[in-house]
C-alpha cells in the first residue's frame, strides 16, 4: 500500500508556526517551517495512538503527532477528522512495510481515575475527620481535611475538560486486523 499525499497539520504552540506531517510513499515527512526530518516506515518500532494523538517510535527517534492545534486567540481546535485518516494511512503503510511493527492504543480516558481519585479523597476526609473527633483534636481534623478536600477540588476542576475530550476525540483502534479502522 503506497499512499502518497496523506498529510495532517497541527499547531503545536500558539508561539510556533504550523507543523505539517506528510506521508510519501513509505515515509513520514514532518515540516515546521524550514525545518524538515524524515522518517522512514521501514524502521519503525511502533505505533502508540491515543485519543490525544500518536506516538511513533523509530529505530533513531520519536515523533509525535496531536489531534488538537491552537487556532488564534490560543483556542484549541480539534483535527481529529484528518488525524485519524492520517494515521489510518501512517498504520495502513506500516503494516506492509513493517510488519514487526506493534500498533496499540495507549491507556484508557482520564476520567474514570480523577472520578476515582476524588471518591479516595472524599472517604479519606470524613475518616480523618471521625478520628480526629475520637481522639479530641477537631480543630486539627478540620485542618488536615481541608487540604485533603481542596486537593478533591482541584480534580473536580479537571473533571470536565477530560469528560469533553472523551466525547469529541475519536478514538482510533490499530488492531492488527483493523488497522486505519476508527470508531
């Protein structure tokens, strides 16, 4: 599978310009203004996609490549559209060239572990809260699990944002049998 012309542009900084990525033939051609590195399929080791982006190893480096790009006004722009054909075409290449290569999907949405993290909290409040009050020192219970519950804050303050990134970004499957498929 020669596919040629395939390409994904992200801005990976509101201070830089546009990075294009661009698959010729079997390699990959990433392009940051002047700059430009080229990466070969034939050497490379694996293929990590996450719902954020991709992580493709190679023999000599790494690259990179996000879903989102900042817009003007540092507003984040989901490109999740030409990602995932992008990539599809990266793993669909890969897969004939390399067929060493392992292709996964990298960990899980942050959500489930923040939702987690802040029910520990919560029951490690209370229960400090319980001893302390056994034990006389109210005031310093009082104390300690204020700080306990503002960290707790803090993850609800995080919660949204991963819930929403959950339910815009698309999720790409690279199943030996189902590589380029997405969801």
């Amino acid at each position: 599978m020669k596919a040629s012309g395939i390409s994904h542009s992200a801005r990976l900084s509101p201070l830089q310009g546009e990075t294009v990525w661009t698959l010729d033939g079997d390699a990959v051609t990433e392009t940051r203004g002047r700059r430009s590195r080229r990466f070969e399929l034939a050497k490379l080791k694996s293929l990590q996609s996450a719902e954020g982006g991709a992580v493709l190893t190679f023999a000599r480096g790494r690259l990179t490549i996000p879903a989102m790009s900042y817009t003007r006004g540092l507003r984040p722009e989901n490109r999740a559209a030409s990602f995932s054909t992008f990539i599809g075409a990266v793993a669909g290449a890969a897969a004939v060239t390399t067929p060493g290569a392992r292709f996964r999907n990298a960990g899980s949405p942050i959500a489930e572990p923040l939702i987690w993290m802040m029910g520990l909290l919560g029951a490690s409040a209370l229960v400090l809260l319980l001893f302390a009050a056994t034990a006389g020192a109210w005031s310093l219970g009082v104390a300690l699990a204020a700080r306990l519950v503002f960290v707790m804050i803090l993850a609800a303050g995080a919660l949204p944002g991963s819930i929403e990134a959950r339910e815009t970004w698309t999720r790409i499957k690279l199943a030996p049998g189902q590589i380029g498929a997405t969801s």
